[in-house]
C-alpha cells in the first residue's frame, strides 16, 4: 500500500505546529491580527486566502501555517489536501476547528507510487491531530481503499495481469476469512463462455479467470459487487491505434474499485452476505482470439453476435452479471471502464451512473455529493434497445450507429440481469490524466467512496 496508515492520530494535546485556516471573506482580520514581519512574510508569499493556498508565519522561536480553504466553516474531502502537500514534515492541529471531511484528502496528498522507483524527494509524513477519535479508524479505512484502486490501476499489465488479480482477491479472503473460488480453463468455457472466449487468446501467464469471493452471514441481505477486470485491451482483433491502447492497463479499473469496495464491506463488519465477482482477461490478439462476427454464447444462455471485439469488457461483465442474479441478491453493483461515450458525455472526474431505481440513484447521487465524489446519472432509453438487435443473434454486442454508446453499454448489461434486481452500474474512468490537490494524475477511484457510503447508509 502506498500511504501511511498513521497520518491521522488522536489529539492528546501533544506539541504540533497549528494550522491557521483562512478564507478570503476572513483574510483581512486574520491579517490584521500579525504584527508587521508576519504581515509582510505573508505578502511576500503572495497569500490571497481562498482555495488552495500555503503560507508559513515564524512566531518568536517557532512558526504557524496558514491554509487557504473556500469556507474554513465548510471544509471538503480536499480542504487540506494542499497544506498536506507542501508542508515540511511533522504533526499539526488545525487551530479552532477540527479537519472532519478533509481527514482524506490530507492522507490521499500523501499518496506515492513507489513500486518502480523510490521517491527520493519526500520530505517525510505530516500527521494531522484531531480530537474525533471515532472518526479516525473509517477515514483510514477509506483512504486505504482509494488507496488499493490507485495502487492496483497504475501498475502495468504485465505486472498485473489476471493472475495478479486473483492474488489479490486471496489476500482479502486470508485477511477477512472469506471464501474465495476461482473458475478457470474448461470449466471457464462451460460455465463462463464469454469471459473465456474474450480471454483465450492472452499467454498463459494471462489466463482468463472467474474470481469470487463470499462472505457474510448467509442470512443477511445478499450484495454482489462485480468488477470488470480486462487487465489489458488490446481491442483484439478489430485493433486499437497505439495512442488507444496507452493506458489500457487501466482496464481492469472496474476490478479495482469492486475490490477496494469488498475491502470496505468486510472491515466495517456490514451486515451482508458479499458476493464479489471478478472476471478476469486480457483482450490479445493471436490465431484463436475471438472475431468481429462470431456468435458467443453467453452464461445467461442468450446468443451474442460480435459487432466489435473491442466492446469486450461488456461481454464479461455479462456472464458474471448473469452468475451475480442466480442467488436473488437484494443490489448488484458493477464498477467497468466500459466506453469512451461516457467520458465525452461527462469528462474524466465524473463517472456514469445507471440504475433501474430511482431511489437507488438519488442514494448513490446524494452519498456522491455529500463525500465529494460526485457522479451522474445516465439514462436507460427503452427506444434504444432495439439497436442492439442482431440479424443471427439474440443481440449485437456493439450497434453499428455509434450513438449513446454508455447508455446503449448498460442497456446491453441491463440484458443480463434479471428482471426485478436492483442493479447500479458505474461506468467509470478510474484515472486523473491532470493532478488536483490530493489526486496525483494516474490511476483513481471515481464512484468508489459514493458507491461505500450508500452501503453503510441503507444496510448500516
């Protein structure tokens, strides 16, 4: 894990260096409060209050930091993330006040990934005070499982491929005592046929893979969290451009927030029988990949004729949405990279949401807003189902007009669960190619902590 895990601690009154927090509308009394060297300091540094940032004040034989926030009243997931950034090492208390919200942004300012290459500028951790001890264990929590999604999209594909994925999935089961089971070579082409036949043409170090992991008391409200894991897309044979296929490591982003989230579900005891469901592949190219026309049988039974090889993703979100809906789950949820439509719709930051209920998305939207990780809903047209039609099949896995791709994506998954299942699905693009305050540019979770906290809120 690249983050500390004791960058928050309780505050026993312990020596810190304090934190000033100023907003614009409150700058000018601050200021009037200094004498005329820390007046100047502060100008000289050019410090405007508002948003984002960073001064250092001395004080007789010590010195103060003074953080500008938009509302110092109001703080956000990413209030102090900039203090986090680019303050020297050492502990700090926020003076007045207490960090609430912003105790992840200041952890997830401290993230690096160091698994290629040592970070030989670090200026060592800054640990934050807080007299909110109950708050500390789930905001380390959290930041871990952003964390874990961050970590696991940014290494590359050869380092981690489907193999890598379910070592992961062992290692929560061993820590969490679940059960893990995992499908593979014949059974995978019976029991799965389209996350075999998607996966068939990678190495064998690649092998395509079920991956499920259970846990939980076996009468509490089922939940299956299913996560789409192309660990590298090619496009198979209908091939992407290199420019395309640059950040397809970032395919199995969907695996990644379904896993962090399981991670969450388990440490917080919540009172649900978990079913995480990971098929994993790698889209290659060679003699037996799959091709542009053939006609897949899926594990739902349904025939589907192949429009594109490159629309892969859906068709193995497809046989583990199938297997998810076979134990009567109360919610799925899925978590995919799953179109380049959704990200010219709403950008890189926000992730599609589609959901059949609206109670389920006003849950999801509202936990989104109120933790700072913000998605949109999409919608499911019924007029557009019938693009999905196929001429030899029961349906075309990539319609040939090219409009609505992430709605007509979910309505191709809609296909595959039952009738009468509650069911989210994120399209998400789980990497930040800019860096913000707290988010380096890489590998992200979008939809993670909204997704979490509409758990914790509806099974408690």
């Amino acid at each position: 894990m690249s983050i500390e895990n004791d960058l928050i601690q309780p505050d026993r009154e312990q020596e810190a260096t304090s934190i000033h927090l100023v907003g614009k509308a409150g700058l000018a009394d601050f200021v009037k409060n200094l004498n005329p060297a820390q007046q100047a300091a502060l100008a000289a540094q050019k410090f405007s209050g508002g948003d984002g940032p960073v001064g250092i004040v001395s004080d007789q034989d010590s010195w103060f930091a003074v953080g500008g926030v938009a509302d110092p009243a109001e703080l956000n997931s990413w209030s102090l993330a900039p203090l986090a950034e680019r303050l020297p090492a050492g502990t700090y208390r926020i003076e007045g006040a207490e960090p609430g919200p912003a105790l992840h942004g200041w952890q997830m300012a401290q993230y690096r990934f160091t698994r290629y290459r040592e970070e030989t500028d670090s200026v060592g951790p800054r640990i934050l005070l807080t007299r909110q001890v109950a708050a500390i264990e789930a905001a380390i929590a959290e930041a871990e499982a952003v964390a874990l999604v961050r970590d696991l999209v940014n290494t590359p594909a050869e380092d981690m491929g489907p193999a890598q994925l379910e070592a992961e999935v062992e290692a929560l089961a061993r820590q969490f005592r679940a059960e893990v089971k995992v499908t593979r070579g014949d059974g995978l082409e019976q029991q799965f046929p389209m996350v075999h036949a998607v996966g068939r043409a990678a190495a064998r170090s690649h092998a395509p893979r079920m991956i499920e992991l259970i846990w939980g008391d076996e009468d509490a409200p089922r939940l299956a969290v299913v996560g789409k894991g192309v660990c590298f897309d090619s496009g198979g044979l209908d091939i992407k451009g290199s420019a395309g296929m640059l950040l397809m490591k970032k395919d199995m982003g969907g695996a990644a927030h379904a896993i962090a989230l399981a991670r969450l579900i388990m440490g917080a005891g919540l009172k649900v029988r978990l079913h995480l469901l990971v098929p994993a592949v790698e889209n290659a190219i060679s003699g037996n990949a799959f091709r542009p026309g053939d006609v897949l049988k899926s594990r739902k039974g349904l025939t589907v004729e192949i429009g594109n090889t490159d629309a892969e993703g859906r068709l193995i979100l497809a046989d583990a949405l199938a297997l998810a809906c076979e134990s009567a789950p109360e919610l799925v949820i899925d978590f995919a990279t799953l179109t380049g439509a959704a990200r010219v719709a709403l950008g890189p930051d926000l992730p599609a949401l589609f959901t059949r209920r609206d109670e389920t998305a006003e849950a999801l939207t509202h936990a989104g807003k109120t933790h700072d990780d913000e998605v949109w809903r999409l919608p499911l047209p019924d007029a557009y189902r019938e693009w999905l039609k196929s001429d030899i099949a029961d349906i075309n896995n990539s319609p040939a007009n090219g409009y609505a791709g992430a709605s007509v994506a979910g309505l191709f998954l809609d296909k595959f669960v039952e009738d009468g299942i509650d069911w989210a699905h994120f399209d998400t693009f789980a990497w930040r190619p800019a860096a913000k305050p707290g988010r380096p540019k890489g590998g992200e979770a979008l939809g993670l902590r909204a997704a979490w906290h509409m758990l914790r809120d509806r099974f408690g």
